[in-house]
C-alpha cells in the first residue's frame, strides 16, 4: 500500500479508537467517568495529540523498512510484531480504562501510536505480500 493508503487508514483506526473509548463509557466501567472526562477536558489537546501519534504509527513500518520492492518486509513488518503490538495496545486500555493511568497524556499518545502501527500491520495484511 502506498503512503496515502496507510495515513487514511490511521485516520480511520483513530476514530475507531475513540468509538471504542466512547463505548467504554457506556459498559460502566469502575473508571470510563475518568477516561471520557480526561478526554472530554482536553479535545483538542487529545485530538491533537491523537491525531499526531497515530499518523506517525502509521507510517513508521515503512519508514523502518523502506518499501523499494515488493519484498521490503522484515521485522517492521512482522506477524510476530503484530501480535507484540496488539498486547501492548490491549495494556494500555486496560490501563486506561482500569488503572489509574487514564489522566496522563503519554499513555494517549502510546495507546493512539499502537493503534497507528496497528493500523498499517493490518491494511498490509492485506496486500499480496502479507505480512513477514
């Protein structure tokens, strides 16, 4: 996929990420009070730094393995990659959504990075040359 391809879709993984942060609030659980306030408090600073962090998880993959053929793929671009990051993606919402983590902007940033990386595993997956 080319550069445009990965940036709409971390665009995309972005607001799937905040439905899925809005849909934390209505499972009631012990903290989404907190993590939507946080979020609700600081939009624009959130979107921001949302928007920022996923797009350059989006497109890193290709800046750590340059796509100059069809065989670029390597550990960027990993099934064993893939599954490291959705681990850790899955901590940080866990950690946002029970720890008392949710008020600390780096968590955001890493939770949304995740899902930007995320993002480019999974439209490659989808390319012919899959994934490494």
């Amino acid at each position: 996929m080319n550069k445009k391809a990965h940036l709409f879709g971390g665009v995309v993984f972005f607001f799937l990420g905040i439905m899925l942060i809005i849909c934390v609030k209505s499972l009631s659980l012990p903290n989404a009070d907190l993590v939507i306030s946080f979020f609700e408090k600081s939009t624009l600073i959130g979107s921001a730094l949302g928007l920022i962090t996923v797009v350059f998880g989006a497109i890193l993959p290709d800046i750590l393995d340059p796509p100059f053929s069809r065989k670029h793929r390597r550990f960027a671009h990993s099934k064993i990659l893939f599954i490291i990051m959705l681990a850790l993606y899955m901590v940080t919402l866990f950690s946002l959504t029970y720890g008392s983590m949710n008020n600390e902007l780096g968590i955001w940033a890493v939770h949304f990075f995740l899902l930007g990386y995320l993002s480019h595993l999974v439209l490659d997956s989808f390319t012919p040359a899959g994934l490494w």
